[in-house]
C-alpha cells in the first residue's frame, strides 16, 4: 500500500470538491475577501497535492527513503494547516485563525527543502 497515494487521492478529491464548492455554493454568502481567501486555500491546496503526487511516484519507483518520507509528511501538514486555516477563516472571519497559516507554509518550505537536499545528497533509498 503507497501511503504518499492514498493520501494524494484523497487530497485530489478533497481539493476539487472545496474548489467546487467555493465557486458555487458559497459565491452568494461570501464577502469578496472571503472569496479570495478560500481561493488561495484551494491553490496552495491543488500546488500541494500534486507535490504530494511526485513524492508518491517516488516511492513506487524507488524504495522510499527518509527524506521523500518527511516530504511528504509536510505537505500533509502544510495543507492540512495552510489551506484549513484559510478555509475555516473564510467560512467564519476570525481572523485570529491567519496566525496559524504561516506554520503550514513553513511546513511547505520544509517540504520542498526535504526534497532538494534528497536531490542534492542523492539519497540512497531503503
């Protein structure tokens, strides 16, 4: 079982579902700022789950080391931080909600460092 798959899967049906949502359901009962808000949520979401996918190809093509592991590690946690801090501020305007959102875009950075230094130190795998 490709546990970096799965959760891209999931992620992917998550995200068009949330980006459908938003451009439909909650079109007429969101401020244009909200709008913007769940906008960048769905973004940061989408860029992240396709990251999600190449850390899940390179664990099915190569035994995956330690550093895809974590890599994909925090682009769940990014997402789940960064853009679910972005969606529940939208939905509910508190605004204390955006001092959280940074924690996921480090978390992000994390991420694609993971990755460059896998690149870089040409992990070996196992």
């Amino acid at each position: 079982m490709n546990y970096a798959l799965i959760i891209t899967a999931l992620n992917g049906f998550l995200v068009v579902m949330l980006g459908a949502f938003g451009a439909h359901a909650l079109e007429a009962m969101l401020s244009q700022q909200q709008l913007e808000t769940w906008d960048t949520a769905v973004q940061y979401h989408m860029f992240h789950t396709a990251a999600l996918f190449g850390t899940a190809l390179l664990s099915q093509h190569q035994s995956s080391g330690l550093l895809v592991r974590r890599a994909t590690n925090l682009f769940l946690g990014g997402i789940m931080i960064f853009s679910g801090s972005l969606y529940a501020l939208a939905l509910t305007g508190i605004s204390m909600l955006g001092m959280i959102t940074p924690i996921g875009g480090v978390m992000f950075l994390g991420g694609w460092a993971c990755l460059l230094y896998a690149a870089v130190k040409g992990e070996k795998h196992g």
